[in-house]
C-alpha cells in the first residue's frame, strides 16, 4: 500500500508564515567573526603548464597543496605522490584530451570563484559561530574525471567542478548521470554542498555509535546534517536543502503526516534491512514507498523534521550537543515529533 498524494490547500497558503519563523530561528549575528577563504585552484596549475614540465612540478605542488594533493591524486587513481611514477601519472591525465576539453569549459563558467569564497566565508563564520575554536579547512578547487563533487580531508575540502558544470552539461548524459542527479549539479549547489560534505566528514555516521543501525538511526543523522547545513546557510532555500523540485517540497510538507504513518504502520521505521535503508534514503528519482510524486530521500525530510522539532521544543540544547547525540530513542521522545 503507498500513499497517495493529498493536496490540502490550506497548509499552501500557511507555508510562508511557517517556513518565516523558521528563518527567524536559524538566523544569528556573526557579524563580529573573521573568515579569510583564499581558494587554490590546483586545475589551473595543473592544465595551463606546459605538459613537459608537468613531472619536474611535483615537488612545488606538493608544497602548494600539501595534502590535498594526495587526496587529490586518490581521486584520479594516480597513486601515492611519492611514488617516482606518480608525475608519469599526473603528466597523463593532464594531456587527456577530454580533460583538457573539461578544464577549457570549466573555465569558462569559473574564471574566478570569488562568490565561493564570499559564501563560505559566511557559512564558517557561522561555523565558528556554533563551534568556536575549531579550525576552517583549506579550500581547493580541481577537475576529478567527474569522479567527486567534494572532497574531504583533515583541514581540507575540496571542490570537483568538472561535477558542477550545469544541468545541461553535454558530458553528463554521457557518462549515464541520471537527469534528477543532473539537475544539482550547478553553480547554486557548491556552497551547500561544501557544507554537507564538511558536515558528513565531521559526523560520520557509521563513527556515530549509535544503538542500532536501522532507518530510523539513518534518518535523524541525515536529518542531524541538514539541520546542521541549515544553520550554516540559514537564508538557503528548502529545494536547493533537500535537492527537491517546488513539487516535490509541496508534496513532502503536504503529506508529512502520511509518510510518518506509513514509515510507523508498515514497521519500518526501526528496520535494520539494508534493502529498505537505501530505498528509503538513497539518491533515487522518487521514494517507491511513498509515490513517483514523492522526491527521492523523502525519509531524510522527515528526519530533518525530527532534529528541527527537537532542537525547538529543547531550546537549551546547544547544535554541537545534538549533532553528538548518539541516544535516538530519546532523541526521539523529546523531540515529541507529532506532525498534523
């Protein structure tokens, strides 16, 4: 049995007031917080040397990118940069023509990345903001052979934008990128992602310990890092969020309470099955629980929800205390999560 699709106009026309006392929730004065971003840009380094000197370069890379570059060079399969053949490896994969074709069109939508830098300055001030004392990464850009959108690394992340090159990007069909994988991958979808890369490498779900690894685990810890991003962001709209189309927003906030009684009458809310975990969170066109109107990880929406209804009704608690909170089931009960 799925759900069907509910249309209550009502709730239509109260989603403004509601989705503005969110804001107002989120917002903070970071006025008085210091961020300097300075993005390295490894791609220009890499594609506009002479290919001959590409071997001879790697030890100034090195000491340019530090440790970044051995993330990097993991990404690319160029193995260990100190490896003697590894400048062999590197020299090949800047001379691939595709590469060279991908670098010459990222250049031209990124000649610069200075509101990137602007956008993340702003989101780790209010990083520092929540959790004063920790250190901002380093920033990079590069191309990746379209393999990563983010990487991540102690102190480093890392930006892949041959995986930001816009919907209709001619490369993406051909590489088999699903359409609704297609449609976030644009300029608007760096900064937030960054921030949910940044908090995924910071809060590692399978590090978490948490009780028991069942949907309902997985949905709080996504919901955990989307309210995270959302308090980074705090001016960032829900579809850009959640990766959702309007529909599909409007389907979610029409139909919360019928997709919780869903998850709760078919029992599969503490469901350990990896099958209906990734069926329920997973990237996916829609969630086959609920209906194709549905937006993939749908579930992940309501753990968001959850996290949301928890940190409003326990105004005490800090985000660093819940992000580490590892007690679902209690988590749960004071979040006293009851949508209408």
């Amino acid at each position: 049995m799925r759900i069907g699709f509910v249309r209550l106009s009502i709730l239509i026309l109260f989603i403004p007031v509601i989705v503005s006392c969110k804001r107002n929730h989120y917002k903070i004065n970071t006025s008085s917080i210091h961020v300097d971003i300075q993005i390295k840009r490894l791609e220009i380094d890499l594609f506009s040397m002479n290919p001959d000197e590409v071997i001879a370069s790697v030890p100034s890379l090195k000491e340019k990118y530090g440790t970044f570059l051995q993330l990097f060079s993991l990404v690319i399969n160029t193995g260990d940069t100190d490896d003697p053949v590894f400048g062999d490896y590197l020299a090949s994969f800047c001379t691939d023509k595709q590469n060279n074709e991908v670098y010459s069109l990222t250049m031209q939508l990124y000649p610069e990345v200075k509101s990137v830098e602007n956008e993340l300055e702003e989101a780790f001030r209010h990083y520092l903001w929540y959790f004063p004392g920790r250190k901002i990464p380093a920033v990079y850009t590069c191309i990746t052979g379209f393999n990563n959108s983010i990487i991540t690394g102690d102190s480093v992340l890392a930006i892949g934008l041959d995986r930001y090159l816009g919907t209709d990007c001619e490369y993406y069909p051909r590489l088999e990128i699903y359409k609704y994988i297609a449609a976030r991958m644009n300029s608007w979808n760096i900064v937030p992602d960054c921030i949910y890369g940044w908090g995924a490498s910071e809060w590692i779900c399978d590090s978490m310990d948490y009780p028991a690894e069942n949907v309902m685990s997985k949905i709080v810890h996504e919901g955990k890092l989307k309210y995270f991003e959302k308090c980074m962001l705090p001016e960032i709209n829900d579809t850009i969020l959640f990766g959702f189309t309007s529909d599909q927003m409007k389907f979610c906030r029409n139909n919360e309470s019928q997709m919780w009684l869903y998850l709760l009458e078919n029992d599969l809310i503490f469901s350990s099955d990896q099958f209906i975990i990734r069926k329920l969170t997973g990237e996916a066109p829609f969630t086959s629980y609920f209906t194709s109107e549905s937006p993939g990880r749908a579930a992940v929406w309501l753990g968001f929800r959850i996290v949301e209804s928890y940190m409003m009704k326990n105004p005490a608690v800090k985000l660093e205390e819940m992000m580490n909170n590892t007690d679902i089931q209690a988590l749960l009960e004071q979040a006293r999560y009851n949508p209408q």
